[in-house]
C-alpha cells in the first residue's frame, strides 16, 4: 500500500441505511487474527459501517441517519488562543508518565489546567486508545458535566513553527469530538476502565491528578462515585444517561509556542440533576 493508493466507492440508501459498492476493483481485508481469511472490503465495510463527517459539523452515522445541527459554527476567534509559558520544559517530552516528569509537556499542561479551572476530576488517561493525555470533568450549575479533553505533542526536533505539529494535534482534538453524541457512560466507563488498568500497570500508581473525592461525600444508592485513599474509583460509577443535542458544543484552542502545543476539545451534556454522579456533584 502507498499514499496514492485509492479504491474508488460509492455508498446508497437502501432500506433506510447505505450500502457501501466499489466502483472498480475491490480490494480485500486480512485480519490479524491466526487462521482468519481475507474478505472482500465490501463485506467488511458493510458489516463495520463508518461514520462520516461532513462540512459544517454534519454527520452520518453508521445506520446511515444525517445528523444537521440546529446551529451555525461561526470561524475559531483567535483571541483564544493562548500562548503559555513553557519554562523549564522540554518538548522533546510529550508523558509525564507514573513518575509525574516535571519537565514533560502532559506536566506543564496538567498544572497550568489545576491552576486555571476548577475540576471536580482531572484524570491523566495518556497511552494507546485514549479518550485524551488529560481529561478534566466539572458539574456546573447543577445540571451540566463538562467535559475538558486535551491533547499534548512533542516535537522531534528543535522547537520551530512547523505546520506539521499544529495538524497533527489538532487532528486529534477534531477525533475527539466523536465523545459528543450518545450515551456519556461511554465515556465514562472508558475512562474508569482504563483507569484501573493505569494502576495495576503501575503498582497502584494513581491516574487521577485531583478529583473530589475530599470534599463530595459518595452516594452509592444513586449510583454514585466513590474513591478510595489513593483516589481509585470504586464501582459503580454512573452518570447521565441522555444528552441534549443542541446544547452540545465543542470548541478548539491551541496553547504553545515555537511548535510545539496542546490542542483542548471541550463537550457538553445536560443531564437532570439526579443522574450526575454524586461524587461530581457540588454542595
């Protein structure tokens, strides 16, 4: 496979969802499991159905439904973006890892996040399929969590203004906005799932930067979270089961200087009061 190689298709509504077609010559998928056999990308595609996003934050999901929200998105105000002070750094450290780096990005991000905005939880959930390097979770008003994921990129070379760092942390701060829509357990339990894994990689080495574990009593009858001495989530951990979908939002800014930088997405739900999880919940 190259970057040039492309296999044209074309999808179709039928019976209310698309059907994926090559236009031309198929191509076949090999899974890497022992003794699976190669199927063509047809089969695949419409067994394992994408979801594609469009202009205009549009969206089709995989049964095929167009999702157009009720809002325009108006061009990024670059008032927003904010240039930080990086020193004692050293961007050739992306992980502050179990040993907490000081001189890491993930650190300086971690601590600038701690200083400037007041989460009930803020969870250090960096490593292969993570929902972000750092993810900060904050009840406000009784009736939203908001949800604050932020990115961090090393460069490989001398900090310089390179247009390849920028896309690739953005990228993933766009990939991020697939945590907006459905069910924010998801979320959640992804993140408490692989917080447990964090700590039995590292000898019961705490994932969770600060939470509000000291301040908010546990409430387990309504389905609350509870921690316990080294700030490890005790199940069940649950929250709001619904979001409201044109209160969602997700904004993207940029925080670095000379090429190296943090991207942060930013969601929103609306759950009732009663589904928050009470170790979330303010006083």
């Amino acid at each position: 496979m190259t970057d040039t190689w492309r296999i044209p298709y074309q999808g179709d509504y039928e019976n209310k969802r698309l059907v994926y077609r090559p236009l031309n010559t198929d191509a076949q998928v090999q899974s890497s499991s022992r003794g699976a056999k190669a199927v063509p990308l047809q089969a695949w595609l419409n067994a394992n159905r994408p979801e594609l996003f469009l202009e205009g934050d549009r969206l089709i999901d995989d049964e095929g439904r167009l999702l157009n929200p009720g809002y325009t998105r108006l061009p990024f105000d670059t008032s927003k973006f904010v240039p930080l002070d990086w020193q004692g750094g050293d961007f050739t450290k992306e992980s502050q890892r179990p040993e907490r780096r000081p001189d890491s990005i993930q650190f300086h991000m971690s601590a600038y996040l701690r200083a400037s905005t007041a989460f009930d939880v803020l969870i250090d959930d960096d490593g292969p399929g993570e929902a972000a390097d750092l993810v900060g979770l904050r009840v406000t008003g009784g009736r939203y969590l908001d949800v604050t994921l932020v990115h961090c990129k090393y460069t490989k070379a001398t900090a310089g203004l390179r247009i390849d760092d920028l896309y690739e942390v953005c990228g993933q701060a766009v990939r991020s906005a697939k945590w907006r829509r459905g069910d924010i357990l998801r979320l959640l339990d992804h993140l408490r799932d692989r917080a447990q894994r964090y700590m039995e990689r590292t000898n019961g080495i705490s994932p969770y930067v600060s939470t509000a574990r000291d301040r908010v009593p546990a409430h387990p009858a309504r389905g609350g979270c509870r921690f316990d001495e080294g700030g490890r989530p005790l199940p069940p951990c649950r929250a709001a089961r619904r979001t409201r979908a044109n209160d969602a939002w997700c904004g993207t800014g940029v925080v670095g200087q000379q090429g190296t930088c943090a991207a942060e997405s930013r969601l929103r739900t609306s759950p009732s009061p009663a589904q928050v999880p009470h170790a979330l919940r303010p006083r």
